[in-house]
C-alpha cells in the first residue's frame, strides 16, 4: 500500500525534520561532494532563514511525516531534497509542477555537475543548461551548472 504524500507550506515545527531530510538526501545524492557546514549549522540555517524567510514546501507521508522539502526564492528553485527511501514516487515531478504552477514566467535552479540523475531528471521536465562553471562562485567549490525552464 502507497502511502498518501501531501505537499504543504513548511511552518517552524518541519525545521528540523526538514533540515534531515535534506542532510540524508544531500549524503546519498553526493558522496564526493564536500558539505562547508556542520549538521547543526544546516539545521540552524533551514530553522533561522529557509523555512521562515523562503517559500518552503514539504512533502508529508502520512506515518513517515516529512519525505521531501523544496525552497522557491523567486523565481529561483534553490532547493528540492527527497529522502532517499522515498525517490521515484513521483514527488519530485509533483514538486517541480508546484514550482512551475508559483513562477509561471519560468525557473533557474543550479546543480552540481557531478550530479548527473538530477539533470535527467530537470531536462525531463523541460529545463535546459545554460551555464556551467568551475564552481569557484559556490561554497562547496564543486563545479556546478544552472538550469533555466522558460514556459
């Protein structure tokens, strides 16, 4: 049996249930990527500025609570994480129609390069690379591209 997945604004209370879902996501998806903050520091800035100064999407599984979190800043996608257990079950595609459905004139999102079932994953909704960089200009200093959807 699927669980029901909602998608919802995050409130103060998904702070940290969010911030681990982005810790596991971020772990699984980039190995070789070198995170610049600690855990707690990632969980401070998601409860102190993502959540209460970001358009911030949850994904709740009923009995599982929070699976998925996306951040809209504009019309920049700056954020989509899913739990690595819950991947492939169409949250994602169901988080970038709610970002298309917030910024109808269209998105830029940026990912790391190394990163290449991400960009299958944007190109396939209809997002095209526009710029690739040495990554010089990200904390991580990891060579990343940046995507642009224009309806």
């Amino acid at each position: 049996m699927t669980e029901a997945v909602v998608l919802r604004r995050a409130g103060p209370a998904d702070a940290h249930a969010t911030a681990d879902v982005y810790l596991r996501s971020f772990a699984a998806a980039l190995p070789t990527v070198v995170r610049p903050h600690t855990d707690d520091e990632v969980r401070e800035y998601i409860r102190d500025v993502v959540v209460p100064a970001r358009e911030t999407w949850v994904a709740e599984a009923a009995g599982s609570g929070v699976v998925g979190l996306m951040v809209l800043h504009g019309e920049s996608l700056s954020q989509l994480y899913l739990d690595p257990e819950w991947r492939g079950r169409g949250i994602g595609d169901r988080f970038v129609a709610l970002a298309k459905e917030r910024s109808p004139r269209g998105l830029t999102l940026w990912t790391f390069q190394v990163n290449k079932p991400a960009h299958r994953f944007y190109e396939r909704h209809g997002f095209t690379a526009v710029e690739f960089t040495d990554g010089s200009g990200n904390e991580e200093r990891e060579p990343d591209v940046r995507y642009v959807w224009r309806p």
